[in-house]
C-alpha cells in the first residue's frame, strides 16, 4: 500500500538575506555592533536552513540525507565573531555537521512535527534580530552620523583659524575683515568643538547602552535557540536508539554553551575597537587644536566698557558689553564673554586703523569710524558715526584709550600691550579662565602691588593699570 502524500513544508529561508540590509563597518563600535548582529541572524538562518532540510530528508528518507549536510557545508558568515574553543558556537555546528552525516531515515510524521514546532522558534528570533539591527541603525547609527557632520564642520573652522593666522602673519598684521579676524574665528572654533564633544559624549552614552544590552539579548538568542533544539530533539527521540542518540548530542553541546561564553570570548578580541565604559568622557579642559594661542588670538585688551546709544535709542543712556582690541586692529563689541552657549558674534566691529580717537574726558571717549561687522553689503553702506564709550574709572578710560590710539596712530605694526609694557598682572588673560557673561562694576583695574593695600579700590573688570596718555590735549588722533 502506497503511503499517503503527506503535506511537506517548503524551504522559507536561503543562504542570502531577505533583505538588502548594507554591512557594518567592523572599524567603528557601531558597525561593529551591526555586523555581529548580521553574523547572529546567518546563525539564525543556518539553524532555520538545517531544520527546513532535515524535515524534508525526513519525508524523502534517505536519499535527501546529502542536502542536509549541505546546509551546513559552507563556514559560518562572519565567522571571526564565534570563539574557536570548544563549548561556544563554532564548535556546536561542527558537532552538528558530524551528526548530521551520520543521520538515516527518518518519518513523514517527525517531518511535520518539526516544520510546524521547531522552525516557528526559530522563525521569531530570526525576526527579534531583525528588530535588534533596525533599533542600533536608527538610533546609534544616526548618532555615529551626527557625530562625523559635527567633526567635520569643527575641522573646517579650525582649518579656517589656520589659514587667518598665516595669513595674519604673511600680511604683518595689516587689515582684515571682521569675519577673518583670527581671534572671531578661534571663538568661533571654540563654539563648534565644543559642540563636537558634545555630541560625541551623546553617542558614546547610546553606544555603551548598546553594548549593555547585547550581553543580555545574546544570552536570549542561545536561550532561544536551546529552547527550539530541545524541542527538536523532543521529535527526533522517538526514532531508533542511534538517532536518538545523534540528536541528543547536538542538543547537548548547544546546551552547553555558556550564556556569556561568545559575548566574553567577543569582549576580549575586539577590546581595542569597544568603548570602555569606565573612561571618562571628553571636556573642553583636554581639547587643544592648531593656532589656539597663535598671536592673533590673544587680545591686546578685553573687558567691559559701557557704550552710548545711537539715534533714538540715546535716550536710553549708556549700555554694558564686553569689548576686546585684537592684535588684528579691531574693537569688537560682545554682549558677554560666552563661547560656548551660543556662537560669539561680534556686535559692533571697528578697525581701529581707520578710526578718530577722541581725547579723554574724565571716564569717557569718543571713537569716529565705520561698524564693520556686518556682510560685505552692509560695510558698503555702513557711515562713519561716533561711538561714545564710558568705563568705570578713570585709569581704565585712560587704559582704553591709550591702546585703541595707539592702533590708530601706527595700524601697520603690531602694538605693545600696556599691561605687559607695565608689568601688571592681568585680571583675565586665559580664555579657560574667563567668566561667562559681562563682567561690570564701578571700580579699576589694579596692580599686584594695590590690591595689598586695604585703602585701594578693588580690582576691576579691567586687564592693567593705567597708561599715561599724551594724547589728552588733543580732541582727536588720527592716522
């Protein structure tokens, strides 16, 4: 009597993805993640194969048993992820293919018992992979991506520090625009390095919990796996005593497998490519990068003057700001010292060179020329006005305006400070160590030697002691 033809389940799963998913690249900790995902889906999809294959030897008997063993014929994909020691994967599938070869006829009914019980485990944990890959891309990946956009736009700016400073010193200093000052463009360095660090400490957190969470999803994979080979072997015991005996070896030696056995034996390979969780993360304290204390970065004089409104907004008085004359030749306005929070843009920008000092008057000055900190349009267009500025002293006035007549006077040299021709010892020299936001009070600057004396005024917001002035009986000084 013919045996009944029994419905056989069709081969679902091939050597190749079922979808176009790109490799990871094994250089960087996310690719790396992605591409030892990738070798634990071929994993997946070698066990799905080889029990697609044994079921349908089960119904063709004996002379399918050859297509079985092809199914483990070719070496694991990314095969350098699995320990070659025995007790992890590597060795579980070459006891497999051992087994495997030794297998004869097996049931119709040991055939649908495995197609519809063992090969559905498999099935969903080919599919939680799947999930797992798609969660690490758009989420690490993205911020792999954010992090390569954010060095690069930081080296562009760096490059452009560069080459202002060469060009600083090839010109001897002479006129600039405002936008190529080397000390704007340090400041402006500043701000996107600092936003590279941060985003790069964002993603070195979504990488380490990447990396916390593989050892316990990988602990499920060979969990799940043992679970569908119990259940596989659970079928196959019921034939004679050798087949019984064959797949229980399999099934012991996947059962075997220690949890954490592939992620610690992965662990110790690829330390020098994985974040180390325990290293601190990257600050502004430990960043350096080309011409940071190049020349032209280091103002000539920088802190808070007061300046009078224009126009109509006259009747409001005198406003703070931080001020800075630059080695370039340029009073730039700030509204505060700030080169983190937001980009430092320069107010008000004055080349000094083109400029009218006025004398002093008490705690005022008066300086005549052009804003040029706007677009090249607006330069054009831009008039000469007066720029009326007060400081809190006298001394700091007489300061202020010794160095700003002096660009005025010579603006094809680079002049002296006068706190470093007096030998004071600036307030705030080091931009590391600058205040964040404008600093303002009514008293001057001082030397080392009057903030001794208790009956001095205390130090001001000022970097020196005043200058003498041989320009005071003048109203103006003009190149």
């Amino acid at each position: 009597m013919a045996a009944p033809n029994l419905p056989s389940r069709v081969k679902t799963t091939n050597d190749s993805d079922d979808e176009a998913t790109p490799d990871g690249d094994p250089s960087s900790t996310s690719g790396l993640l992605i591409e030892r995902l990738q070798a634990w889906k071929h994993m997946c999809g070698y066990l799905e194969n080889y029990v697609s294959a044994v079921a349908k030897d089960q119904a063709a008997r004996a002379k399918d048993q050859e297509k079985v063993l092809k199914t483990l014929s070719t070496p694991l994909r990314e095969g350098h992820h699995f320990d070659t020691a025995l007790g992890g994967v590597a060795s579980f599938f070459e006891n497999l293919r051992a087994n495997t070869q030794a297998q004869s006829i097996l049931y119709t009914e040991t055939s649908k018992n495995l197609t519809g019980s063992v090969l559905p485990i498999l099935e969903r944990l080919h599919a939680e992979i799947k999930n797992k890959n798609k969660e690490i891309t758009g989420g690490a990946g993205k911020g792999a991506k954010a992090v390569e956009q954010a060095r690069a736009t930081s080296q562009k700016h760096i490059e452009l520090l560069g080459q202002q400073a060469a060009h600083f010193d090839a010109t001897g200093g002479n006129k600039v625009s405002a936008h190529h000052d080397p000390y704007v463009v340090k400041r402006g360095a500043l701000h996107r390095l600092n936003k590279q660090l941060l985003e790069e400490n964002n993603n070195r957190q979504d990488l380490i919990a990447v990396q916390n969470s593989f050892a316990q999803f990988e602990a499920h994979i060979i969990t799940t796996v043992q679970t569908a080979l119990g259940s596989y072997n659970q079928f196959m015991s019921g034939q004679a005593d050798r087949l019984k005996a064959m797949f229980g070896d399999i099934v012991s030696t996947a059962s075997n497998i220690p949890l954490d056995f592939e992620w610690n034996g992965f662990l110790r390979r690829n330390q020098h490519l994985l974040v180390n969780p325990n290293a601190p993360p990257r600050s502004m304290q430990d960043a350096s990068f080309p011409n940071e204390n190049h020349r032209s970065t280091k103002p000539i004089i920088e802190g808070s003057l007061e300046r009078k409104h224009r126009g109509m907004g006259a009747l409001k008085g005198y406003s703070s700001g931080y001020y800075v004359v630059t080695p370039a030749g340029f009073l730039h306005e700030y509204k505060d010292n700030d080169n983190f929070h937001k980009d430092p843009v320069p107010e008000v920008s004055l080349y000094l060179g083109d400029c009218i000092v006025g004398a002093l008057d008490g705690q005022k000055f008066t300086i005549k020329g052009k804003d040029s900190s706007g677009g090249k349009f607006g330069q054009k267009m831009a008039m000469t006005s007066d720029f009326q500025f007060k400081a809190h002293t006298n001394s700091d006035a007489q300061l202020w305006q010794s160095v700003v007549a002096s660009f005025a006077q010579s603006s094809n040299s680079l002049p002296t400070s006068p706190i470093e021709s007096r030998n004071v010892t600036p307030i705030t020299t080091n931009i590391d160590e600058q205040t964040q936001g404008v600093t303002s009070g009514p008293n001057s600057a001082k030397s080392p030697n009057q903030a001794s004396s208790a009956t001095q005024a205390a130090a001001g917001p000022y970097h020196g002691a005043p200058a003498s002035n041989a320009l005071e009986e003048r109203k103006y000084v003009e190149k």
